[in-house]
C-alpha cells in the first residue's frame, strides 16, 4: 500500500509533467501566429506577382483553417491543463496532506487569473486571433472574388465552402477563448 509521501509524490510529479506539457504547447500555439502570418506574406507576393497567380489566393483560407485549428486545439489543451490543477489536482493534494488553503498550494495557476486585465488582455488576443486565422482568409476570399469575377461554378463553391469554414473557425476561437476571470 501506499503511503501519504509517496502519493504526493506522485501527484507533484504529475503537476511537474503537465506545467512541462503545458509550456512545450505554448510555445508551440504561439510560433502559429508567426507561421501563419509568414506564410500568408508568401503567399499574397506570389499571387500578386502575375495576374495567372491570383489563384493562390485560394490556398490562403486553408491555411488560416489548418493553423488556426491546430492553435485551437493546442490553447484549449493549455487551458485544459490549467483547469485540471487548479481543480482537480489541487484538491487531490490537499486530501493527501490535509492542507486547507487552496488558494495558496500552487498560486500562480489561480493568482494569474484574478488579474485585474485578464479579461482585457484575453479580449485583445481573442482579437487577434480572428484577424490573424478568419478574417486574413475571409480577406483573401474576398480580393480573389474581386481580382477574378469570371470563375467556374467548382470554384465558387469551392471558395464559399472556405468562407462557411473560416466562420466555424470562427465561432470556435471565440467559444475557447477562456474569458473567464478566477478559478
């Protein structure tokens, strides 16, 4: 059987586990923005090089959809992870060592949070976010609709079910966009 020592041990290395999951994907959704916006910088001086270019445009709304996903994904794992420590595993050491004063065994997870301009600064990258993966690709659509007027009916629809898909995007940066001040 277990005792007490080697339970906590166990659940801080477990808390050491996730802050490093935790950082790693941090890291990782935050070079998204650089890569994204890169790319987008490639593509739009390829396709404004040469009229017969204006198609690459259309390559723009699948990228914004692809990494903007995959930023998703990565800041709700980020949040996720935040959540499980300052609920889950807080309690589960606080049962183990008897301890009362949850606000104070791991501070930062919840102390950063009460922050007078987080919900500020949140809005500001919710901001940046939409403009960054949905509107640069709504953008794209919209100058490849104006710079090419006469397309196949493929392509329109094509480009269209792009546009549906940015507003999903959309709608899903806003829905994990963790606004929420507090534990």
């Amino acid at each position: 059987m277990y005792d007490k020592v080697q339970i906590l041990e166990v659940l801080l290395k477990e808390y050491e586990q996730l802050k490093s999951e935790q950082a790693q994907r941090i890291g990782f959704r935050d070079n998204l923005l650089y890569v994204t916006l890169g790319v987008l910088g490639g593509v739009v001086s390829f396709s404004v090089t040469n009229p017969s270019n204006y198609y690459a445009l259309l390559v723009i709304p699948w990228v914004c959809l692809i990494l903007g996903w995959t930023y998703v994904v990565n800041d709700e794992k980020i949040s996720s992870i935040g959540r499980y420590i300052r609920c889950k595993l807080v309690n589960r050491i606080m049962e183990h060592t008897g301890y009362k004063a949850p606000d104070t065994l791991f501070g930062w997870e919840i102390t950063h949070r009460e922050d007078q301009h987080r919900r500020r600064r949140k809005i500001q990258q919710l901001i940046v976010d939409e403009i960054t993966f949905v509107l640069s690709g709504t953008i794209s659509l919209a100058v490849f609709w104006k710079l090419v007027p006469n397309v196949s009916l493929a392509i329109y629809l094509l480009s269209g079910f792009e546009l549906l898909l940015l507003l999903i995007l959309g709608c899903e940066i806003f829905i994990y966009a963790d606004l929420a001040k507090g534990r």
